[in-house]
C-alpha cells in the first residue's frame, strides 16, 4: 500500500515536471521553468507580450530578441507552448545566399589580365 502511494505521487510529480507552459499566460516564475529561459530571457518575454499577445511561435521568434529557431524548438521539447501548440520546425530555402562552388569561385584571387592567382 505504502509503495503504491508513493508510485502515484512520483507519477504526480513527473507529470508536472512536463505540463505544457503557455507563453501567453505564463508568470516569470513559471517561465522560468522551462529549462533553458533564465531571468534576462524571461524579463524580455514579458516585456514583448505587454503589447500583445503572441500569434504564433513566429511571432514569438520575431519579438523576443535572442531566440530561434533552435532555442525555440529546444523551448518547446522543454515544455513551452505559443497558444497552446507546440513549436513546428520549418524549412525555409535561402535564395541570397550563393552555392557552395560559387562561393569558391568568389573568393579566388583574379589578375588584372584575367587570370587567377596562384595559390
């Protein structure tokens, strides 16, 4: 009987280890509890919902200064919800950023004559 009780309040206790925290209703302290948003990172959080409520993880992303995608995935495995939904990773495809053989190629020295430098 004895080891069944405290089963069930170890269970409890695992449980609310992992309840989901809402960053639109959440207190700093509760904030907090998510493992990785310290004071500094909570402080911003709050500041940022003061003009309105968070739409969505981009939103979130986008207003609180200091957390990405990354953080923001890392935030939602930890517990965090924006709405009550989870963080949903994105592809997003770079168009401005060059190749990677037209990068090397940017970056070879070029002779007034046209040809390249020797390494």
């Amino acid at each position: 009987m004895l080891r069944s009780m405290l089963a069930a309040a170890l269970a409890a206790l695992a449980l609310n280890v992992f309840a989901a925290v809402d960053v639109n209703k959440a207190s700093q302290a509760e904030l907090e509890g998510v493992k990785g948003i310290g004071p500094a990172l909570s402080g911003k959080i709050l500041t940022a919902r003061k003009t309105s409520d968070f739409k969505d993880w981009g939103d979130f992303v986008d207003r609180v200064a200091g957390v990405g995608p990354g953080n923001a995935a890392r935030f939602s495995q930890a517990g965090l919800t924006v709405g009550g939904q989870a963080y949903v990773a994105t592809t997003v495809a770079k168009t401005d950023k060059p190749a990677r053989g037209e990068r090397k190629a940017a970056h070879k020295s070029v002779h007034s004559d046209g040809q390249a430098a020797p390494k």
